[in-house]
C-alpha cells in the first residue's frame, strides 16, 4: 500500500512526542497502512527534535516508512496528506487570552500559507494548537487552495472528557456512552451536551437522574477538565490530548463507529446559524472515505439554546480579535 506522508508541528512538544509513536505505529491509519512522518520543530528544538526521531526508530514499527525532521514549514507539509498543527506558544503568566489569540494568530497565518502552497490538495489539517478553533479559521483563510471540509479544529478531548464523566457516574463502559456532543469553541464556554446523546440506548436523561449532577457538576467538570489537570500535574494534557487528534483523524479517515458521533470543529456553512466560516464545534458522522456529514437536524432545548448562543459569540469574538489577520 501507498505509503501516507502525515505532518505534525511542534513534534518535540509535550503533545508531540505522545502523538508520533502512535502514527507510527498505526494508530489513526491502521495496521496496514505505512506513513512517513514530517516533522516540523523551531529551530533550537531541533535537536530535540533528533531525539525523538532516534526514539522513533528505536520502536522499529513495520508501518513505518520514513521520517523527516525540519525547522521549514513548506518542507514538512511537502504533500502532506495529513496534518496535525499541534505547535503553538503556551499562554505566558498573566498573558491576557486575548493577547495569546494575536501572538499564534501569527504562527497559523505561516502555516497556512506553506500548507496552501505545498501540501497535497486532499490533505486533512486538524488544529490543536490554542486557540485551537480562531487558529483554524487563520490557517484556512490563507489557504484557499484546500477545501474548506478540509479543515478542523480538535474538540475530541472535551468529547472524550464527557464519555468518561457519563460512564463513571453509571458504572458503565465508556462504550456504551454515544451520541456526545461538543457544541462551539474549545474552551470553557464550550457546550457539552446531554440532550441526544445515550447510555447503552437509553437517553442520558433517562439513566442519570440526578439533573443537578448533569446541569452543573457535568458540564463544569467537563468545561474545566483542562484546568484541572493543569492544577494536579503541574502540566497541561498530553498524552489524553495526542489520544484525542489520533481519534479525530482515525475517525475522519476510517469512519465514525456505527451509531456514534465525532464531534469536530468545522467551519460552518451557516448551520444552525452560526455565522459562516467560524470553526465550530457540531456532531458528525464521518464516512470513513475523509468525508463527513453535519448532525443538521436537531433541535437544541431551551437549556442548551442559550449555552450553545454565548459559545458561538465567544468565537464571533475571537474572530473579531484577528479579523486583520485573516486572509481573503
Ligand atoms: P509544548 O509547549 O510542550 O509543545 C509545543 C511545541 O510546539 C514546542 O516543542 C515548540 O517548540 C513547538 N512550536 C512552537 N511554535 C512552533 C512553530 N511555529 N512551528 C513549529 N513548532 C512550534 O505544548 P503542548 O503541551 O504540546 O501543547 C501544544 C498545544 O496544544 C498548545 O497550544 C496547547 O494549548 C494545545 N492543547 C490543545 C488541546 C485541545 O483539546 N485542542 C488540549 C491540550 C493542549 O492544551
């Protein structure tokens, strides 16, 4: 089989170096499939950077096929088929939100035009990089050369984070949790939403009753998950973050579980009237050919409504904060 060249940025990262063994080792494209890995650090990171491709080696995977390391974009998204933006600056002691919004602003306006001008034009980008959904939309809009549908920003953790909170609270495996939603922008406004979604085929309502527990300590635990970890580890999510960008593109390319959801961030068309072109959190069904559909008929209850109206204008505002830097 042809192999899949797949870059990921800020390779020698936290995030990176839980993320790139497991491509290597056939995570997301399968056991079958070898990848060549392009991978793309700053330039003092380099060297760290040789460790992990040593350390890459060492795991002497048969779905390897090759790997390079570089401190320049258009060479590691060179036909790149896949690519994960995962580098990006941590948000500096007492920086503003807003500030780290402009400072990556930066970054993702580079990169998308290097993606625009050397990447494979099928190629599937997801964002992880914070502001991951804003960086989105920055990347995309200096890369008119690759479809919109192309493009997304990483909302699987949150969704993964309210799997596990659902199955703990019910004493069932996490595989009977379906359906979960992740409604807006990844951050502490986003949606986690009970209202569809089901435990072994029984709607969430109907198994966990204890409403106070689902409208508050739910939402909040899953909306603050980050900070958390943060708190206990003294470190922001790794090796749950890299776990979530292999199930997001696993899903994007091989398809969504039979009678589940992927909840991705993806630039809206103007559904459910989110204005066009936000990169926003919505439930899909990926086909397992790169394709997905939009969940486009569901009707939102009057306590989802108005979470799900504050998340969207919060990335009106992010939109806003960088509109200078958007392409055409
Ligand atoms: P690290 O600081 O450990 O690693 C980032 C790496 O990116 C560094 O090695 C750095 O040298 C590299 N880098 C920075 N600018 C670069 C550029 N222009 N080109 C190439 N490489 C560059 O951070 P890590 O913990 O790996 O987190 C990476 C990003 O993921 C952060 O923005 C973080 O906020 C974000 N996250 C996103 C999550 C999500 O669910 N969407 C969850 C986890 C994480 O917080």
């Amino acid at each position: 089989m042809e192999p899949i060249r797949v870059a990921v940025t800020g390779a020698a990262g936290a995030i990176g170096y839980a993320l790139v063994p497991r491509i290597a080792c056939g995570a997301v494209f399968g056991p079958d499939r070898p990848v060549i890995l392009q991978l793309l650090e700053l330039t003092p990171v380099l060297s760290a950077l040789e460790g992990v491709r040593m350390e890459l080696e060492d795991c002497a995977p048969s779905t390897l096929a090759g790997i390079e390391c570089t401190d320049k974009a258009e060479e590691a998204f060179d036909r790149a088929q896949a690519i994960f933006l995962v580098g990006a600056k941590p948000r500096g002691k007492g920086q503003e939100r807003k500030d780290l919004i402009r400072d990556n602003a930066g970054i993702f306006k580079v990169q998308g035009k290097a993606i625009n001008d050397a990447a494979s034009r099928d190629a599937r980008v997801i964002v992880v990089g914070n502001p991951c959904n804003t960086n989105c939309l920055i990347a995309m809009s200096h890369a008119p050369n690759i479809p919109a549908a192309n493009w997304s920003a990483m909302v699987r953790l949150d969704q993964n984070r309210a799997k596990a909170q659902l199955a703990n609270k019910t004493s069932r495996p996490v595989s009977d949790v379906k359906k979960m939603a992740i409604w807006g922008n990844h951050s502490a406004t986003q949606y986690p939403s009970v209202q569809h979604a089901t435990i072994g085929g029984r709607a969430v309502r109907d198994v966990v009753t204890d409403k106070e527990w689902l409208d508050e300590s739910f939402i909040k635990t899953v909306q603050q998950r980050g900070k958390a970890i943060i708190d206990a580890r003294g470190a922001s999510s790794a090796t749950s973050a890299a776990n979530a960008a292999i199930d997001h593109m696993r899903e994007w390319f091989l398809g969504t579980p039979n009678g589940d959801w992927s909840s991705i961030g993806v630039p809206s068309d103007g559904f459910y009237d989110v204005p066009e072109g936000l990169v926003c959190g919505v439930p899909t069904v990926c086909r397992g050919d790169g394709t997905y559909d939009i969940i486009r008929d569901l009707e939102l209850d009057d306590f989802g409504r108005p979470l799900f109206a504050k998340t969207v204008k919060e990335l009106e505002e992010e939109r806003d904060a960088v509109r200078d830097l958007l392409g055409s």
